[in-house]
C-alpha cells in the first residue's frame, strides 16, 4: 500500500471516533421545524394527532428492527443484551411494554387504540422511511444496524425538553399518558451507553468507523424524512386503499 493509502487508512482513535458520532447531533429530528413547533406549543390538536398515530408505525416496527439485528448477530453475549430492547417494546404477558404506553399516549391525545392499531392514518412516505430502517438492519452487518442506533446518544435530552414542553403547552393532554417518555428518559441511556461501546470496540479499521457514522447519519435522514411527511400533512393517494 502507498504511504498516502496508509496514512489514508489509519482509524480514528476512539475520542476521535465518538467525536465523529456524535456530532450527527446537528442532524438530530429534534431540530426539525415539525418538533421546533412542538416544543414552542404551536402545534394544533390534529397536528398531535398526526404526530402520535405516524410515530406508531415507527414504534411498532422498532422490535423488527432489532429482531433483524439478533437475526444477523451469531454471538451469545450480543444477543443477551439486545434482545431486552426488544421486551422492552413489546412488553411480556405480565408487563405491558412500551408499545402499550405508546397507545396509551394517543389515549392521551384523543386517537384511540384501535384507530393507530389500525394504521389507516400512517402516511406513505412515513411508512416507506420506517420500513427503510428496518430493511437496512435486515440487511447491513448487525455493528452498522447497531450504530444507527445512536440516534438515542441524542434522544433523552431532546425528550426532556418535549415533556416539558407538552405538559406546559398543552394543558389538555392528561399527564399520565406522557408516561412513555418518561420511561425513555432512563432506558435510552442505558441503550445508547451499550451501543456507543459495542461500536467503539467492534469498529477498529476506518472503514469500518465510517460505515457506522454513515449508519447513524442515514438514521437521522429516516428521522428527519419521517417528520417532513407528519409535518407537510395530510396526503394520500386517491382512491380506496384496500
Ligand atoms: O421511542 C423511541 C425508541 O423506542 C427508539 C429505539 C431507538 C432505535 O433503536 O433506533 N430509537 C428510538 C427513538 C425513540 N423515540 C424518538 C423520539 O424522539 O421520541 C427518538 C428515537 C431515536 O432517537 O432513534
């Protein structure tokens, strides 16, 4: 290899590595002009609305998501700790999760459960962003479905700022069914701290830290595609859907 190619394929340390990560903060969804509003208490009940019954599909698909992860992970360790994120969604028998808190945040906001159940109000370009990330952690390598994760490096402290925001701004949305995010705010961390490290210890070549801050950017481009679609309204195409 010449001596520019090898001066050219030296890694990031792991500082410089985490650095490179997590500034796709300033790409973060929480910037979006969709949840700028939301947090400055401008956003109309339907706006709300259209909001929680899109973002369903997005929670909904999460545990396929990282079902295709322990699908394409053949290590035991791995698949031990990845796979409680997807209990944590699903709930189990006895523990509802946190797709059961989910509808019970469009309870809260005036969409019943069988109506985001149903999914007749998820939008296509919504429904084509979410199964984009599903499809990629299908197939990637699971590390790069991992680092797309990191979204959440940035999520609790943009949740924080929504929570107060929708308890201040819009009185008439019952607390209780906040109850989501608040769960959020403590197992995010948790998820994130355990991604950041399984990426900085299995990313050890440049190519390898670059597919994965190329992973966590097409994350917030899905994130930011998702918001465009909620944000611009309704739109279907005519005619009937079945
Ligand atoms: O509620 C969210 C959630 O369960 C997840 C899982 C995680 C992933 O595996 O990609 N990302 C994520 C996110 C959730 N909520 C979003 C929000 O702003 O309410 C943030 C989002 C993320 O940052 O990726």
């Amino acid at each position: 290899m010449t001596d520019v190619a090898d001066r050219a394929a030296v890694a990031w340390s792991p500082a410089e590595f985490t650095e490179r990560l997590r500034a796709q903060s300033t790409r973060y969804h929480n910037l979006h002009p969709f949840h700028q509003r939301m947090d400055g208490g401008a956003l109309s009940r339907e706006e709300l609305q259209r909001w929680v019954t899109n973002r369903f599909y997005y929670q909904k698909c999460i545990p396929l998501k990282d079902a295709a992860i322990l699908a394409n992970c053949p290590e035991v360790e791995v698949r031990r700790e990845w796979i409680g994120r997807i209990l944590d969604h699903d709930g189990t028998a006895a523990e509802p999760g946190g797709i059961d808190s989910w509808l019970a945040l469009g309870e809260s906001l005036g969409v019943s459960r069988r109506e985001l159940v149903s999914e007749r109000g998820v939008l296509p370009a919504v429904r084509y962003a979410v199964d984009a990330y599903v499809t990629f952690a299908r197939e990637r390598p699971w590390i790069e479905a991992v680092a797309s994760s990191l979204t959440e490096l940035f999520g609790p402290a943009a949740i924080k700022v929504r929570l107060e925001a929708l308890e201040r701004h819009y009185p008439w949305i019952d607390p209780a069914g906040l109850q989501y995010f608040r769960t959020r705010l403590v197992k995010a961390p948790r998820d994130a701290r355990y991604a950041l490290d399984l990426t900085l210890e299995r990313c050890t070549t440049l190519e390898r830290q670059e597919a994965a801050v190329a992973a966590l950017r097409f994350k917030t481009e899905m994130l930011w595609a998702q918001l465009d679609a909620i944000d611009r309204g309704e739109s279907q195409p005519p005619g009937p859907r079945a």
